[in-house]
C-alpha cells in the first residue's frame, strides 16, 4: 500500500528514467509555480535509451498507474524515449487521462534551418523509434539530419557530472563532426540534456540554434490545466514531491545542483516481478 497522499487530486504527475525529466519539471514550476507535482526518476532502470522499446513501455505503464494512484489527474512523459515507446499506448489504456509526451522538436528546427542542414542528439531507442521517424518523414523530408547518440552522456548528466572531461569530450565527438557539415541548428531529443546546454553552446558557438523542447512541453501542459484541472494548491506546504528507484544519496546531491525548491524526495521501490511499485518509509 501506497501512503503518499500529501495532496489533493488533479496533481501533474511527470516521469523519467532518471532526472531528466527534471529539466521539463523546471519549465512547468517557472509556468505553473503553485500547482502540486509528483516527479518520478527511474533510476533504477536507467538509462532507458538503451532497453527495448517494450520493455520502457512496460516500466512507463506501471509508474503511470503509480502517480494516478497518488494523484496525479495529468501525467507529462518527460522523456522522449519513454514517448516513443509508450505515449500512444498509454492514452488507449488510460482512457480520460491527459498525456503530454515529448518528441525531437525536428519540425522547428526544419522550418527555421538556413543551412538545410540540423543535428539530433537522442538515445538509440528513440532514433529507432516509429514515432521519431514518423516526425522527420513528416517534417524534415528536404532537411539533411546528422544524428548521434551521445553514448555515456545519460549517465554523466545522472552523476551531476555537466562540463568534467568525460561530458565534454561526448560532446565534442558528437559535435565537431556535424559543425564540419554545417548544421546551423542542434535539437536536444533527451530531456537529460538540457542541463549540459551552456557546454553544448560552448562548443557549438553562437551562429548554431540550439533547441530544448521542455518551454513547450510545458506550455502545453499549462493548456490542459486551465482546462481540465483544478490547478489550485496548498501554498503553505511543498508542493514538489521527487520520487526516485535508485540512490536517494545521489538523487538528493544531483537535485542539489539544479533549481528547484518547496520539495520533498522520498526513494521508491520496484516489485521483484516490476508489476508494482511502492513508497520506502524512513524509520
Ligand atoms: N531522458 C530520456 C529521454 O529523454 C532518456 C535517457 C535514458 O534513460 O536513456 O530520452
């Protein structure tokens, strides 16, 4: 049993497999500063950029049916790999639920490129994904895509780790090979990368666009709270409630480095068969 219920119901429940999702859930509180939230970080799973696409979409099932037991009356898929396995399933089985998911923001980037010519960073199961390629079929049709997978970028960003050695020399990697090609604009397809974007403009320089999709994810979740949802909450208390799988140690020194604030974390736990999940009670 479940006892988290520090608050009412028609809370923005938002997920990741880690703290990713973390950069959407800055953009909603700038958007929606009172509004109740559960944030939940699969760090015992992640990365999920390197899983099946039906084994994320197993994970995202059951941590969506987490938070709408907590409360949650909207959930925000954080993560673009957890989108592109699960948003279109998840809104069939959960019927009546608001769902804002995440894609590579390849349309912006190829209405306003000059040089016809656009970088994507995102993990190898989004780049694998129908929902992905269903994007660029649609949109990016006469526009040169240059595609990398930061491979080991996920998990530095998880450790705090935003300009070491090891994060900028992924980067550069990823990077320098398509300046050569003379991309003009970079679209960031992982909600873990956000918070390496002053090192991403660094190496880039100031004539390449670099696009976060996060201001519109939570623009868009702001629309369906004015419509759909009693945004009102308790000011008094924090309104922020994180929830990880993995280390509470390390999510508490990574949430220490970004700005957030009127928070609580807890650590949460998979059952053995990962069809359940529930709340570790400190003693
Ligand atoms: N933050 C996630 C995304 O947007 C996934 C990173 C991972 O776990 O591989 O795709």
């Amino acid at each position: 049993m479940n006892k988290l219920t520090f608050f009412p119901k028609n809370t923005i429940g938002i997920f990741d497999s880690g703290v990713g999702g973390l950069s959407v859930l800055r953009e909603i509180r700038n958007q929606v500063p009172d509004s109740p939230i559960i944030y939940f970080g699969d760090q015992f799973h992640v990365p999920y950029g390197q899983r099946e696409l039906d084994e994320v979409y197993s994970l995202s099932r059951v941590i969506t049916q987490f938070l709408l037991n907590l409360g949650a009356g909207i959930i925000v898929v954080a993560c673009n790999t957890a989108s592109a396995a699960a948003l279109y399933p998840l809104r069939e089985e959960f019927q009546g639920i608001p769902f804002v998911g995440m894609e590579p923001a390849v349309k912006p980037a190829a209405e306003k490129t000059h040089s016809g010519k656009v970088g994507v960073l995102a993990t190898p199961a989004t780049f694998q994904s129908k929902l992905y390629n269903s994007v660029v079929e649609r949109f990016a049709k006469n526009v040169k895509i240059y595609q990398n997978t930061c491979s080991g970028l996920v998990q530095e960003i998880e450790k705090g780790n935003f300009s070491g050695i090891e994060t900028r020399n992924i980067l550069e990697n990823a990077l320098y090979p398509m300046l050569e090609n003379e991309i003009d604009s970079i679209v960031l397809g992982c909600t873990h990368y956000p918070f390496v974007i002053p090192l991403i403009k660094e190496i880039v320089g100031p004539d390449v666009t670099v696009i976060d999709p996060a201001p519109a994810v939570a623009k868009q979740t702001m629309r369906i709270l004015s419509k759909d949802i009693d945004s009102g909450a308790n000011k008094n208390k924090n309104n922020t409630i994180l929830l990880t799988s993995g280390s509470i140690k390390e999510f508490k020194n990574f949430i220490n480095l970004i700005d957030i604030n009127n928070y609580e974390i807890h650590q949460v736990k998979w059952s053995q068969d990962k069809s359940e999940i529930n709340i570790v009670h400190e003693k």
